[in-house]
C-alpha cells in the first residue's frame, strides 16, 4: 500500500517565531515525508539555515528543524494513501521540482498570505503550495482554489480527517547538518536576495504582459 506523509513543523527559526506572533497559529512550515520513519522531508525551502534567499526545492532533515540547541521539535503529521496512479503523479510532480532549474521559491506568495491570500507564480512554490499540491495529487482533496493560494491552517483543515500524529519528533543527526548550519558573508546574502526578487519580478512582469497580449 502506498503512503505519504504530508508533516506541518514548528519552526524554531525567527521568522517562524515572528509568524505565530501575528496569526496565533503553532505551525510555520510544511513538507512531505514518504515513509513513516520521519527522518527525510522534502519541501521548498531555505537551504541554509542563516540564510533565506538561497531556497527552492530541497531534502531536509531532523536536525534542520530541531537545531543548535533544540532537542526535538513539535509536529503534525497526516498519513495519505495515494492509489497506484495518484502515487505516480506524485512521483511524476517531485522529480519535476527536482530536476527543472527554472523552479523557484515562491517568496511573494508567504509575503502576501495575510493580506493577499498569495501570489501565484510561473514555476514557483513555497513550501504551503508545494503541500498543498501534493495533497491534490494524492487523490485526498480537491482544492477550491490555486495551490499558491493555501495557507498552513487552510492545509491542516482540510486534512484533519488523515491526522496520524501530533506531538514532539526526535533530533536526530544528519550527514548534511554541518553544511546546513554554515555561515554566509554578508555580500551573498545581498546577491541572492537581488537574484531572487529579480526571477520573482520578471516572471510577474512576463505574466502581465502575456494578459494584455490576450486583451489585445
């Protein structure tokens, strides 16, 4: 039988700490799991801990949530049970985020969810989006609405009916902490942050462009 596990953490980070401060929500990020042993997650995410704008489709692992000092992390955790050919599209979906370079982080879409509800764009996702397409994909739920546009409470509601577990997850070491965990120079954080919101601004330009052509 087929399984995925669709997991919504606790973020220790400071925006993590930031977000619950506004929305009274505990969890601030999402991603999936394929087996119960909990300890390989994908989503799309930072791929350095100190540093945000180098993110995008990404494996994590315990010690990525529960670092430095913390000893565990709060999760909650949804057990789906795709059929054969739902399982396939999800496989189909992730070896896509993986291998295609034109994939980026959707980081307009976290920015505006409070006020917005998201923004959708061209071959970007974030990790509530990327969630919440896979859930789709799964054959579990049908979303009202494009997956750019759910929130993280949107996402465990409509799940709820599947939870599995809720409660503290292990640390456990990786091979890839030591590396997650480096330190930047400031002059990086600076170039990719400009390389990111130029993709993001480009591919929103592109888009009102191409409605106008259409009106035309």
């Amino acid at each position: 039988m087929n399984e995925i596990f669709i997991v919504l953490i606790r973020a220790h980070t400071g925006l993590g700490s930031i977000a619950r401060l506004f929305t009274r929500y505990p969890y601030t990020h999402a991603a999936l799991s394929l087996d119960r042993s909990l300890t390989d997650f994908v989503s799309y995410s930072r791929r350095y801990h100190s540093f945000p704008f180098d993110a995008g489709f990404t494996h994590e692992y315990r010690d990525y949530y529960a670092f430095g000092k913390h000893k565990d992390v709060k999760i909650k955790v949804f057990r789906l049970c795709p059929d054969d050919a739902h399982m396939q599209e999800i496989r189909r979906f992730l070896a896509q985020c993986e291998s295609d370079r034109e994939e980026i982080f959707n980081l307009y879409a976290m920015m505006t969810m409070p006020l917005l509800h998201g923004l959708p764009i061209c071959k970007a996702h974030n990790c509530m989006s990327f969630a919440a397409k896979i859930a789709e994909l799964s054959g579990t739920v049908q979303l009202t609405k494009p997956c750019e546009r759910c929130s993280i409470p949107e996402l465990d509601a409509m799940l709820s009916p599947y939870l599995y577990f809720e409660g503290m997850l292990p640390r456990q070491s990786s091979a890839g902490y030591k590396r997650y965990m480096r330190p930047f120079a400031p002059v990086k954080f600076l170039t990719d942050m400009l390389r990111l919101n130029g993709q993001l601004i480009s591919r929103l330009l592109l888009k009102r462009n191409q409605k106008r052509s259409d009106n035309w």
